[in-house]
C-alpha cells in the first residue's frame, strides 16, 4: 500500500526538480531543428528507409541502445546539454517514450534525410524542415500548458536552439538528381538556401525564440562515401564539394550578421565546425584515431541506415578508433570533440 501512496509524491517531487532546474540555468532547455547530425530518433516513428533504431547502431550510448541516432552513441547536442547542466541527452520529439515532462528541457525536432530545401526532404521521405517548425509550435503549447503560460514563455526565450543540417541538400538533392541543376548554379542555389535559412531563423524570432546557435556544411567531399566513389582521384576527399561548403559557411556567417542587426535582441552566433572537422581528418592521429578514410560500420565505404548492418564481419569493434561511424556520420567520440572545441564560444555567448 505505501507504494500507492508515495508514487503521486514522487511525481511531485520529479516536477519541482525540473523546475528547479529551469529556474536555476541560464539556459533552460536545448531546442534542436536539422537533419542526422542532430536527430536523435524522430525517423523512427515515419515512414522512410532512413532510419537508425536498431544495432549496430547505438552500441555504446547508455545500456547499448539504439535510439535512432545516427551514430555508435550521443550526438552534439547531447553533449552540449550536458555542458550547460541539464540532461545528458536531448529526447525526440516523435518518440512515444518521452512526454512535455521530459521535454520541458530539451526537445529534438530534426530529421535524418531533410534540408532547407523542401524538395531534399521529399529524396527519403522525411520531415520537412517547416513541419519541424509546425512541431515546434505544437511544442509551444504543450509547454504552456505543462508549466504554465508565464514559465513557458520565459524557458523558450531563454533556450538555446540549435541549427544543423545543409548537407543532403547538396549530396542527396543537388548534385544527384537533375530538377535544382537545370534551375540554379551551384551558387544560386547557395543564395537560395541562405534565403530558406533566413527566413525560417526570422519566423522562430516571431514564435519568441531569441538565442540560436547556427552550424553549417563539414568538409562533407571527405565523407567515406564520397571518397569511395571517387576512384579516379584514389579515393581522396572531394575538393569540389569541400569549396562549396566553405563558400555556403561564408555566406552563412554573413545571414547571422545581417539577422543580428536586423532583429533585434536576437543573438544567433555561428558555430562552424568546418575547421576542427577538416583538421581532424587531416591529422587524425592528433586525436586518437587511427582510421578516417573508412567509417567503422560494415565496409565503412557506403553502408548507413539499414546497409549498416550488425552482422557484418567488417564492422569494427572499436569506433573510438574512427572518425566515422558509417560512410556519412561520425564517431560518438568525433562529435565529443567537435562539441567541446565549440563549447567556450557558446558558453561565453549564452551563459
């Protein structure tokens, strides 16, 4: 019988602590919006082949479970959660484990596969980057209901978002199928993306939203699957797609300036990872890896989602050895350092 009665005070209990812990941090909750480098499992729950649920997947994140992250473990806004002293993982919101209890602070909104472009999205069929926005204001809501109109508005202007995604836009969109290449250059179509990422940071400053934190492009030609598919340059990284990601950084870090003055109170700093990326997989024996051309899944030359498969001899047994996970994603330990090499610029910038 004690355990009918203590259990309505434990939840009690849980949901002062959560308080707490809001009313006491600067930032108050990690609100995420991308594609695979932030997802944390909303994949799992549509309908697409680009998922990530199952082993070998998640092997080292807590317990070996695969949640649908794109990775043997925790992703970077895991990691910076943990940083700024809430949860050491940031749940999706599509996944039914999790309910406004837990996302009170921190949610997930991305989408392994999406872009800024809403044809990318419609590559693997998976959540478009508006219905990210439209979850969020479902979100919104929720939270307002949970702890109450005053808090609520309070936590979403204080929390931190993060932006990540652009990649497939050039990789699964642009550079494969023919539509965007017979309507732009690959420089309007940089412009064109700028435009969809202003337009959307303009319509989270209009939701309340008021500090954002915007990652671009990796050196995303030195991905193991475009090294193996380049075989008359021996497999080496793919300086092409390496100088656009460096030009669409550039006219990325001009939108945040221009949105910094244009909106005002908003604080959207740029988090680029491109540089430690890009030395990391030029020196990799400076941070304890052995292997970069190759990810550790399967082959490591092509294999993610399903390809990526726990029953492959190939798979190695050691990912902290890698820089890659599986031919398009990094290592738990790959994003841990990208992570705390971001760290002093966010924590200077949002604490």
């Amino acid at each position: 019988m004690a355990y009918t009665y203590t259990t309505p005070w434990l939840l009690v209990v849980t949901e002062l602590l959560i308080l707490v812990s809001i009313t006491e941090s600067k930032v108050p909750a990690i609100i995420v919006f991308g594609d695979s480098t932030v997802d944390a499992g909303n994949n799992n729950v549509i309908s697409t082949l680009l998922k990530s649920n199952f082993r070998p997947y998640g092997r080292d994140f807590a317990g070996g479970r695969p949640t649908g992250r794109f990775s043997n473990g925790r992703i970077p806004p895991d990691f910076i959660s943990e940083a700024f002293g809430l949860k050491p993982t940031v749940p999706a919101y599509l996944d039914p484990a999790y309910d406004i209890a837990d996302f009170a602070t921190g949610v997930c909104f991305a989408s392994a596969g999406t872009g800024y472009d809403n044809a990318t999205s419609d590559v693997l069929n998976v959540i478009p980057f508006w219905k990210e926005l439209e979850y969020y204001m479902e979100y919104q809501n929720k939270l307002r209901a949970y702890v109450g109109k005053d808090k609520a508005n309070e936590i979403l202007s204080e929390a931190l978002y993060l932006m990540s995604l652009g990649t497939n836009d050039f990789l699964e969109n642009y550079y494969i199928l023919p539509k965007r290449q017979s309507q732009f250059t690959v420089e309007q179509y940089e412009d064109f993306l700028i435009g969809l990422a202003g337009n959307f940071i303009r319509e989270l400053y209009s939701l309340g939203v008021r500090k954002i934190s915007l990652t671009g492009l990796p050196p995303m030609g030195c991905l193991p699957l475009e090294r193996a598919i380049n075989i008359l340059d021996q497999n080496e990284c793919v300086e092409k797609y390496n100088n656009v990601a460096l030009e669409f950084n550039r006219k990325l870090n001009g939108l945040v300036k221009r949105l910094n003055k244009e909106l005002r109170g908003l604080r959207l700093v740029s988090a680029d990872a491109y540089k430690i990326f890009n030395q990391i997989i030029k020196r990799p024996s400076l941070y304890g890896f052995d292997v970069v051309e190759k990810a550790c899944c399967s082959t490591g030359t092509f294999e993610m989602s399903y390809l990526c498969s726990e029953h492959s001899p190939f798979t190695c047994s050691d990912a902290n050895k890698y820089v890659f996970w599986d031919a398009f994603h990094p290592t738990e330990k790959t994003n841990h350092i990208i992570v705390n090499h971001l760290l002093d610029k966010l924590q200077a910038y949002f604490r």
